[in-house]
C-alpha cells in the first residue's frame, strides 16, 4: 500500500504511489461522500486483493481483447520488415497478457475499479483500460489514446 496520498484538486481524488510486485504503481482514491470513515480500510481490502491476483487478472484482459488484437492489430511479416523496431507478435491471450504492464489503479466511489495497463506496443502504445466490479471481476476491457 502507499505510504502517503496526496489530495489532487485537479483529479479530485487522493492520489499517491503503491509498490505491486517488483513495480510502482500510481493509485487513484474516489472517496465516497456517504463512507468517508471506512474507505481507508476498504481501499487497503481491495488493493490487497487486486496484488494477489493481478496475474489472473491480466490474463482475463488479455483474453477479452485477443480478437481484436489477432484481427485488427498482429502485424504481419511484410509490416515488421518496414518496422524492424516492431516486437515480435503475440502468439495466443496469455502471451498477449504477459505484454501488459500495469501502471495505475483507480478506486472508484462506488466500490468499481479501473486498471490502467501499457501495451507493450501491441496496440501501437494505447492504454489498455480495465473495468472491475466492486468485487474485483472484470466487467470490460478497451482501449484508450
């Protein structure tokens, strides 16, 4: 868990760092108006959560957005000749996951999560955006920038 959260006028939120895995994160808190006393405990409940099962949870992102990837975004081999820079094409979803890196975490008032991902440009650099429920299930995945 963080050590300190700042209050961001801008965003309207708490705002600070946690460390998850072998990375820093950035991490987002909504309070919300109507449990401002217990969202200390149910923020450090969910990110606790969320740092068990992040793997599993990356990989049911990365499922959900495979077609899209394997039918719009794999670039063939004449496309990587043009860009030698280009990584090598994710074969299935979990290879697909395993590209993901997650760099931000949203607790929402309402108890939903939003996870904030780069691709490992297999998406050409878009942020992968993830929507869980309040019991951390995942409830969409897209893409953003």
């Amino acid at each position: 868990m963080p050590t300190t959260l700042n209050w961001n006028e801008t965003l309207g939120c708490w705002q600070g760092t946690a460390p998850l895995g072998s990375s820093e994160i950035a991490m987002r808190v909504h309070v919300p108006d109507d449990h401002a006393e217990a969202w200390p405990t149910r923020i450090r409940r969910q990110f606790d959560l969320l740092a068990a099962n992040e793997v599993s949870l990356r990989e049911s992102v990365a499922a959900k957005l495979w077609t899209l990837y394997d039918r719009s975004w794999r670039d063939d081999e004449d496309d990587r000749a043009e860009d030698p820079d280009s990584p090598e094409p994710a074969t299935n979803a979990l290879d697909l996951g395993r590209r993901f890196a997650l760099y931000c975490v949203e607790f929402w008032s309402n108890g939903t999560t939003s996870l904030y991902y780069r691709d490992g440009h297999m998406f050409l650099g878009h942020t992968v955006m993830a929507d869980l429920d309040e019991h951390l299930h995942l409830t969409a995945a897209t893409l953003a920038g």
